[in-house]
C-alpha cells in the first residue's frame, strides 16, 4: 500500500508552492528546515522582517481613527478583505493590532492597496523585534 506523504513534502515537489495563501502575511517569508539529532526535519517559517517605516510612508494613506473602529474593520474599508488588518499593523509602529484604534483621534498610516513595500529580509524597525 502507497503511504501518503505530508502536506510539507508534497508541496516541496511543486516548484514555486508555498504553504501559506498569498493573502498571508507569511507568503513570501522563507521556510526554513531544522534537521534534528535523529535526522527527522522539521519545517519552520523564518522571521518576517519588515521595511523601515519612512520607506512606507509613500504608500499609504492617513486615517483618524474614530471611536468603535478596529483595525478588521478598516482593512475592509480600505483594502476589500478584513484578514489584510496586518498590512496596517505593518505600516505603524505598534506591536499590538489593537493599539491602533484604541485611542480615537489618533492618526494612523493605513497602505493603499498593492502600494506597501514587500518585506525586504533585511533589517528590522522600531526596536529591532521581529513582527508578524
């Protein structure tokens, strides 16, 4: 009887698959591979570094948040689909999603569609901590 082979391995023999959507925040993040002492790999995605802030500001738009707003929300409003709210986490300088619309009245950046830098894998921003 044939063995089925793990979701990893069967994508790894299609040139160009990613395990995660393109919609993904982790979509172009690299996959790394951590072979362990009995020889048993283990596939893991790699840090998502992202742009400076001052490279994103081209392509962004400013938004006054207003009391009730979440950052799903202003996704939808702006980008067409309430799981891109990560775009505009990525685009300011919170660690938590949810500090963007905490404070109405606050200005936040919020990135045209197609129009935020892609991560680039080099360099971090703000404190230097890994986001994503």
């Amino acid at each position: 009887m044939a063995t089925i082979e793990p979701y990893e391995n069967a994508l790894d023999a299609i040139p160009g698959a990613h395990p995660y959507p393109r919609s993904s925040r982790y979509h172009d993040a690299e996959i790394g591979v951590h072979t362990q002492p009995d020889g048993t790999e283990v596939r893991y995605t790699k840090r998502r570094l992202l742009p400076p802030l001052d490279a994103a500001a081209d392509g962004t738009v400013p938004h006054t948040v207003s009391e009730g707003e979440r950052p799903d929300l202003l996704a939808q409003r702006y980008l067409g689909a309430p799981d891109q709210w990560w775009q505009i986490a990525d685009a300011n300088p919170v660690l938590d999603p949810h500090e963007l619309t905490a404070e109405p009245g606050r200005t936040i950046d919020v990135p045209l569609p197609g129009g935020f830098p892609a991560s680039t894998g080099t360099g971090t921003r703000g404190s230097g901590a890994p986001r994503g």
